[in-house]
C-alpha cells in the first residue's frame, strides 16, 4: 500500500488534531537526558510527591483480598458512595449515584462527555490560555472549538461580555477549568455568577467545569459553579479526579457529577471503550477520598512554598514578569520583554516558541510555550518540583537571559 493510500485510510478526525505539547515536551526531555544533559524540567503537570501510605496500602489490601475483576462500568458502589459524600461534603452538590461516574482519569470522562454530545457544527466554547489538550479533544469528535482570549488584565477568567459574544445557536458547550492550568486562575462566586447571568437567557448551552486543581487553592477556595444555581446544576457536568490532589497520576482515576441522561450515555460509551476503571485503583481512589485528608493540606502548603519562591525568582529576572497564580501549580510569565532579542548565536527570540527553545537549548531547562495554551507572549512553567530545582532552574534562566543582547 503507498503513502496516499495509508493517509487517505485515516479518518479526518485524526489529521485535525496533534499529539499533545505536553508529552511531547516530556519525551523531548527524557531524549536529552538519556544523552547525559542534565535539564531542569519545568514542564512536569503531576507532583513530584509520592501517593500517600494509606492510599497506596488500600490498594494493596484490594489485591490481596482478590478484588481484581471487572467492577460496574460507572465503577464500584464503593468508590460512587466515596464520590457522592465528597461532592456533598465540599463542593454542596447532592448527586444520587446514578448521576455519577468514574473514569480513568478525569481526561477520560471530559472526553467521553463530549463524545456523548458533540456532533459536526457543534460549538464548544474555551476560554484562553487553556488546557492544551481542550481543543483538539472537540474536534477529535468532530466539533468545533470556539476560542475566547482572556486577558491578563481580567485575570486570565472570562467575563460576561465575553461569554455573551461568544455564544451562537450553535454552542454546545462552554467549557471552564478552574482553578486553572497553565494560569492558576480562579474563579470567585462572584464572577461565576456573573457568567451564569449569561449563561441563563441561553439554556441550550451546558458547562462542563474541570476542578482537577480543585484542593489547591491558594488565598480563597475553588467553587464549584453547579452549586450556585439550581438550573445551572441541571445541565453542568463537574469533573474531578484524585491525580492532583493526592499525588495519583498514575492510578487514573477521575470521577464526574452531572444529569442522570448525560452520565447515561456517558456510561455507554465507557462500557464499549473501556469497560471499568482498574479495580485497584478504585479501591485506592475510596479510601483517598474517604480517608485522612491531611495529606491534602499538607501538599497544598508545600506547593503554596513553592509558588510564593518561583514569582520570586522570575520576577527578578529582567524581561520577565510573572502575575501569582491563586491556584494549582503553574505560574504563566510574561516574555514580551524578552522578545525581540538575540541570542548570543545570533538567532532572533520572535516568539514564545523561540524563548522556550532558548532556554531549552541554552540553559537546558524545559518550559512550555504559552502558544500552546492558546495566548502569547507567555511561558508555562510547573512548580510540581523541589525548591532546590526551582532554584536551580531560576538560576539557569536568569544567565540564559542575561546573555541576550
């Protein structure tokens, strides 16, 4: 078979959406240290802390007990009654377990919701800077994704007017990460309120809200949108996960809240993808959200160490000027003053793209690009690493920096 043939053999979906940036940043990193660089990597979104004990030992304990089978494709009763209690207990949402499922991760669930939905000409509206993977996510299933820069002068969130502007007969979706990756930005009751104002003389429009950053929250707590407005909670779907918030990226597990007929269809897909969430993880997920939640508060006071150091640190830095994010851990600096500038190779920084490749090549430390995120001039920087790394790192941008002319 010749090439023509092999493209022509894949579905359009396919060639409208690109591999992730962030784990192309990461294999672009992995490939540099197997070649003996030593790279400061500030691209990592997952905590460099290990699952707590008593999570890691639930998961033990289900193995051991032989609870290694296929469980309920929306996921064991257990783990829905551990879910149901924590929407209830911090975010006021009261959902009967038919309205809940767990996936493997909360990726999984945002996609599968829009898989259920989401049909050509469909609009989904994403607010700027984004979670990379948003938009290709609606066109994967055949939508269109409809972008709203929000500006660093509104604090990355999107406003009502933007929202009202945004919104066509054809929106589906509007789709709202908060606390926020790559901004940390949060929203407050306040302004969601605002936006529901909007969003109630538009009823064909759902929200799907992503609070996988929910528990680290910095100066005010995270507010789930669905509690605030009884029509709203009727057609919001809320999604969450235990990858953050307890160090489990690598259990993938997410969970979700929302209409007993979308959670439905949700379901159905699931089950003819991939049938159910490792059962081990489930287990471990129910006594992550059922068990000692110090753990919680005692990453959230690290991660808050951590921010307060790396804004320190890159705002000292000439050219750079990075806002506080209110949550998650990422910070999203500036670099217009860094743009226009040449590199001691002669090569001229024209994009945040060429300061990332920069400061890759240059300094060796690993950045994202806010051209991925959907608003530029701006880099993505984690803080899911030791304050010895960030110090390091700072050090390494600041020279790199240093030697532009």
């Amino acid at each position: 078979m010749n090439a023509p043939a092999q493209t022509e053999f894949l579905a359009r979906r396919v060639h409208a959406i690109k591999p992730s940036p962030s784990m192309a940043a990461k294999a672009r990193v992995d490939e540099l240290r197997a070649q003996g660089h030593d790279i400061t990597d500030f691209t990592v979104g997952e905590p460099d802390m290990d699952t707590p004990a008593h999570i890691i030992q639930a998961g033990v304990r289900a193995m051991e007990s032989g609870q290694t089978r296929y469980t309920a494709t929306a996921g064991t009763r257990e783990l829905l009654a551990a879910v149901q209690k924590k929407f209830k207990r911090e975010n006021r949402l009261d959902y009967g377990l038919d309205q809940l499922v767990v996936g493997t991760g909360a990726k999984q669930l945002i996609f599968t919701a829009l898989a259920a939905t989401v049909q050509e000409g469909d609009e989904v509206i994403i607010p700027a800077p984004y979670w990379v993977s948003y938009p290709d996510m609606v066109l994967a299933n055949d939508g269109a994704p409809v972008v709203v820069q929000c500006s660093e002068a509104n604090g990355f969130k999107l406003t009502p007017r933007e929202l009202e502007r945004a919104i066509t007969p054809r929106t589906k979706w509007l789709l709202l990460n908060t606390p926020s990756n790559p901004t940390g930005a949060i929203y407050t009751e306040a302004e969601l309120r605002a936006l529901i104002e909007v969003l109630n003389r538009h009823p064909h429009v759902w929200v799907l809200t992503d609070e996988i950053y929910e528990h680290l929250s910095y100066e005010d707590a995270a507010v789930s949108m669905a509690n605030l407005d009884a029509g709203i909670a009727a057609r919001t779907l809320t999604i969450n996960g235990v990858s953050k918030a307890y160090a489990m990226t690598g259990w993938r597990v997410g969970y979700a809240g929302g209409p007993r007929l979308l959670v439905r269809a949700m379901v159905t897909l699931i089950s003819q993808s991939t049938s159910c969430v490792n059962a081990i993880a489930q287990a471990a997920a129910t006594e992550a959200l059922n068990g000692d939640q110090r753990c919680v508060a005692d990453a959230a006071a690290v991660f808050r160490a951590r921010r307060d150091r790396i804004v320190a640190l890159l705002n000292a830095i000439p050219g750079i000027r990075c806002p506080q994010p209110q949550g998650a851990f990422y910070v999203y600096p500036r670099v217009e003053g860094l743009l226009g500038k040449k590199t001691p190779e002669d090569l001229l920084l024209e994009t945040d793209l060429d300061v990332a490749m920069y400061l890759l090549n240059d300094a060796k430390v690993a950045v994202m690009d806010g051209t991925s995120y959907g608003l530029s001039p701006y880099l993505r920087l984690s803080f899911a690493t030791s304050l010895e790394q960030i110090e390091i790192g700072c050090a390494r941008i600041a020279q790199a920096c240093a030697r532009l002319a």
